[in-house]
C-alpha cells in the first residue's frame, strides 16, 4: 500500500465525523449478525452525538482517528482510570474499540492503531492493555490473539435487547 496511514487525535469539533465512523464501521461489522432492530437501538444510543461527545470530554478516554489522504478509514478509543467500562486494574489502559472501514480492512491499519494503543500505555507506565471481544467475531479474536493477549474472563456485553458473550483479553506488557 503506497498510502501513508497517518494518526490524528480527535477533537470535540469532530464529532459529526466520529458519529460516521463509529455507526458505519459497527454496522458493517455486526448487522449481519444481529437483528436490525437491536442494531438500531445500540448505534443509537452509543454513538448519539451526546454519548459521544460526554466520552469525548471525559480525560480518561481519548480517541484516535487513522487517516489515508485526508480521509478517516479507522479509529480507536482507549480508557484509563475510571473510564474503563470495568476496571479490573487502574494500572491498565483499555481498547474499547478499535474499528476499520471494510475497504480498507487487511491494511494493517488495525495493526497501526494497536501500535499507538501501545505507546500510550507504555508512555502512561501502565503495565496492561486489557478489551472485550465478542466470542463470535474470531477474526478480532484472532488478531489480539497475535498481539499476545491471552482470555482471562468473559462478560455480557447488551447489544439492543441482545445480551452477548464478550471475552475479555489481556496482555501484560
């Protein structure tokens, strides 16, 4: 790929992008997987334009887009402190989600922004990066599972009215 994938850091100006991503690149992931109406109601509620930007002002949570000419294909969000949605350990840092536009998937773009997950948290000192992956998405699995992360638990992630299996995968760094 001749492309530069490059990092930006979100902004509260960007909002209306972030809604973009965050909707386009969920559905795509798990419509298929998911009844339309609990699909609905989760992109709905989660990425609101006022959930997203109370996440946006929360300091623990900071968001990343991954840009190819300008134009945002990928993006993650990381939790420290009290913004993780459990927190297991407040020396660990948490990808709560790192998201990639379908066209541009098998890029390493994902890979990228894992990267920067890791140099934040080894920029913060914190010793864990720790996620929630759903027990069906084996592709993700898979690439954590590459990353070194190993299981350590599970938990019910609610999608709509859906409760779901996540796991819960670590690596110690």
């Amino acid at each position: 790929m001749n492309e530069e994938i490059t990092i930006k850091r979100v902004e509260e100006k960007h909002i209306t992008e972030l809604q973009e991503i965050s909707k386009k690149t969920f559905a795509d992931t798990f419509s298929s997987s998911n009844t339309e109406e609990d699909m609905q109601k989760y992109l709905n509620e989660s990425f609101s334009e006022d959930q997203l930007l109370k996440e946006l002002k929360n300091q623990n949570s900071l968001f990343f887009f991954a840009m190819i000419n300008q134009k945002i294909v990928g993006y993650l969000k990381l939790n420290i402190g009290d913004a993780q949605t459990e927190v297991y350990d407040m020396n660990s840092l948490e990808i709560e989600r790192i998201y990639v536009l379908e066209l541009f998937q098998g890029k390493k773009i994902g890979q990228i922004l894992f990267n920067k997950a890791v140099e934040i948290t080894k920029n913060l000192n914190l010793h864990t990066i720790w996620l929630g992956v759903w027990e069906k998405n084996i592709s993700a699995i898979n690439f954590y599972l590459k990353n070194g992360f190993e299981k350590f638990d599970q938990h019910i992630f609610r999608l709509g009215d859906d409760e779901q299996i996540d796991y819960l995968m670590r690596l110690k760094l």
